[in-house]
C-alpha cells in the first residue's frame, strides 16, 4: 500500500477531502531451488480510502466468524480536525500507507481471511469498491440506505454480542455446550485482563524513556550554551559545566536511542494488546452461533409439534394438502436448524484454532522481544555508566584538590 494521494470533491454530496491509496497485488514466485526470484510484475493494482478497509474488515469477520483478524489501524484523533481542512497532512498519509501496508500483508496470510472472497474482490476489482459493496458506494444515498439496514440488522441480531469482559458466564449464558470452549473462554478471559492492564503501563514507560531522553539532552544542550556563555569571562568555572553538559548529551543521546530499541521491541505486546478486541469479537461469534442454533431448533421444535398435534385429525378430515404443507415446513426447519448447529460447530472449531495460532505467535514473539528488550536494557545502563564515570574522571583530572572528588 503506498502512493497517497489527496482527492478533492466538487458538487454539493461530494463531501471532505479524503486520500486514497494504491494497493498492488504481487506474485510469490520460486525458482527451482524453491528461493524467491526477483521482482515480479504486479498481479493488479486498485485504489482505495480507508472507509473501504473498514468495510473490507466488516465483511470478512462476517464472512468468517470465529476468526481472529490482525488489529486495523485505527483512525488518528486528529483525522476529524483534518477533513473538515482544505489540505491534510502529507505525513499523515505516509504513515496511514505504512500502516496499512502491514495490515493488508497481515490479512493475506492468515489462514482464514486470506481465502475469502471478499479480500480477493477488494483486491482485484477494478472500479469503485462501492459497485460492490453498497456501505462504501460513491452515492451518499445509496451508503445511507445501506448503513441504516445493516445497522438495524446488527442491533437485531447482536444483542450477546456486545464485547464485555471473557469468561465463562457469558459463554455459558449464549448456551455453550462445549467444555473445551468454556475452558478457553475462562483461560483467555484472565490473559486479556492481564495483557489489557498490562501493556497500556509497559508503553508508558517506555515514554518515559524517551522523554527523559529528550529532556536530558535538552538540558545538556542548554548548560552547553551557558558554558560557552560564561567561558569568556570565568574559565575555571565554565570548565565544569562543559563537563558536565557533554555528559548529560551524551547520556541524552543513548536513553533516547534506548527508547527508540525499547518502543521497537515492545511492538509484539502493543499488537496481541490490539489483538484482544479482536479475539472477544471471535468469542461473540460463537456466542451468536449459539444464540442462532438456539433459535433455529426451538422453531424447528415448535414445527414438529404442531404437526404431531394436528396430524390424525387431519388425515381424518381429509386435508392431506394442509397435512403436506406442514410436513414440508417441519421437514425445511429441521434442516435449517441442523445447518445452524453445523455453523456452531465449524465457528467453535475456528475459534479453537485461531486461539492455538495467536498463542503460538504470542510466545514466539513476546520471548524473542523480551531476550531484546534485556539486552538493550543491559547494555544502554553499561554506557549510562560508562558515560557518567567518564565525566567523574574528567572532574577528577580537571579539579585533582577537590575534596569531592579526590576522596571517591
């Protein structure tokens, strides 16, 4: 995903500028050595805004429910203040690009999403992605129209799945008959609570980090310039405070670079953190599977009642059409009711994989970051060290009578 660029309507619903972004699909290719050749020419190349990437998402995790999807960027707080503006910022799309660059690289290699056909219709289809999907159609009216219907149809239907806090009894509340699932409701129920309390502090400190970082060099800089300031009239005392400003540039300089490494190896946390949202939206999946299997087999029950109770006395009153009619629906219900069970079952089997495939990453990842994370930790506090003992032996050859510093 690169390329931005700015698109300004004209007409009265044309609405705010917005940028759109190319998105290029591109071939794997290996040679006989099974090595990745060289560049290949792109497979296609369409244009999207963000509101399709969100639509994009919408539909696969319907297309696919129980599925965990990878985080979507999210919208800057500044996006509001910026489309009501005639120009918006060429840095903020280059970073929004970025972003989605590594969500769209994310969604083509999960094992579920990338094999959906609404991903390869967002990435292939030529024209407007509004042809298609209505919700993000270049007509206002038709978006409105749309949007109104879906929102009616998601308030309907997703009751239970309001995203509250995992755990057992919402599960078992939905009509969870599965033990392995109310297990791994209950388990990742008590992760997420700790990953959603716990990741929000470690970037916290990892700001801090920087900031002390920018803050210590800022005063480095600034005792810097008062030395050289009083150098001109009190040498002897300028000598102390260009020591002591090289060592707090110095010490500025590798807590910011610490920051930096810190904020790097920390993303594998920010990410399962992000994550998490998702994996309850894949636990509301089962939970409206479950709600629908529920429903579909109470009416499918009701069906078979009703035939059973009106049977004899219509095959004695002779209204056999009435009596086919009845077993036709009983029959066309119980069929959807057993459809509806298979869909559980399948979202409880996806749910339970992609559970197993974020697990596996998670450890994968968080233990490769927290080996960088002690290294960096390690090493930046040796130089810190080194930098400021430095400036004690400096103090020590620039003032060898100081009491201070001779007795240390």
């Amino acid at each position: 995903v690169n390329d931005p660029m700015l698109i300004q309507g004209s007409g009265l619903f044309a609405g705010p500028p917005h940028w759109t972004y190319l998105v290029t699909l591109h071939s794997k290719r290996q040679n006989n050595n099974n090595q990745q050749s060289g560049p290949q020419p792109p497979l296609s190349a369409v244009r999207r805004r963000f509101r399709h990437f969100v639509a994009l998402e919408d539909r696969i995790r319907t297309s696919v429910p129980g599925a965990i999807l990878p985080p979507r960027p999210d919208k800057h707080p500044a996006r509001a203040i910026e489309e009501a503006t005639a120009r918006q910022s060429a840095d903020f799309a280059q970073q929004r690009a970025q972003e989605l660059s590594v969500y769209m690289n994310a969604l083509v290699h999960h094992p579920h999403a990338g094999m959906s056909p609404e991903l390869k219709l967002f990435l292939t289809l030529q024209d407007h992605i509004g042809t298609a999907w209505p919700e993000v159609s270049s007509s206002a009216f038709t978006r409105m129209t749309a949007v109104g219907t879906a929102t009616v149809e998601k308030l309907t239907e997703s009751v239970d799945g309001v995203l509250s806090e995992l755990g057992t009894a919402q599960q078992v509340a939905a009509g969870e008959d599965s033990a392995e699932v109310l297990a791994l409701a209950a388990y990742e129920g008590r992760r997420i609570g700790a990953v959603s309390s716990s990741v929000p502090k470690v970037e916290g400190a990892v700001g801090l980090i920087r900031d002390r970082g920018d803050r210590l060099g800022a005063t480095g800089l600034e005792t810097s310039k008062l030395a050289k300031d009083v150098a001109w009239c009190d040498r002897d005392l300028a000598a102390p405070m260009e020591i002591l400003a090289s060592a707090m540039l110095r010490g500025g300089r590798r807590t910011k670079r610490l920051g930096l490494e810190l904020g790097a190896a920390v993303d594998p946390f920010v990410v399962q953190y992000r994550t998490c949202k998702y994996e309850q939206m894949a636990f509301a999946d089962r939970r409206l599977a479950l709600k629908r299997r529920t429903e579909a087999r109470t009416k499918a029950d009701g069906r078979a009642a009703k035939l059973m109770m009106n049977q004899t006395s219509m095959q004695s009153m002779g209204r056999l059409g009435t009596l086919e009619r009845l077993e036709t629906e009983a029959a066309m219900y119980d069929e959807m009711a057993t459809e509806a069970a298979r869909e559980a079952e399948i979202v409880a089997t996806r749910l339970q994989e992609e559970v197993g495939r974020i697990g596996a990453i998670r450890m994968r990842e968080w233990d490769s970051s927290m080996k960088v994370i002690a290294s960096g930790m390690k090493e930046a506090c040796a130089e810190n060290a080194a930098i400021w003992e430095s400036a004690l032996e400096a103090f020590k050859r620039e003032f060898p009578d100081c009491p201070e510093t001779g007795g240390v």
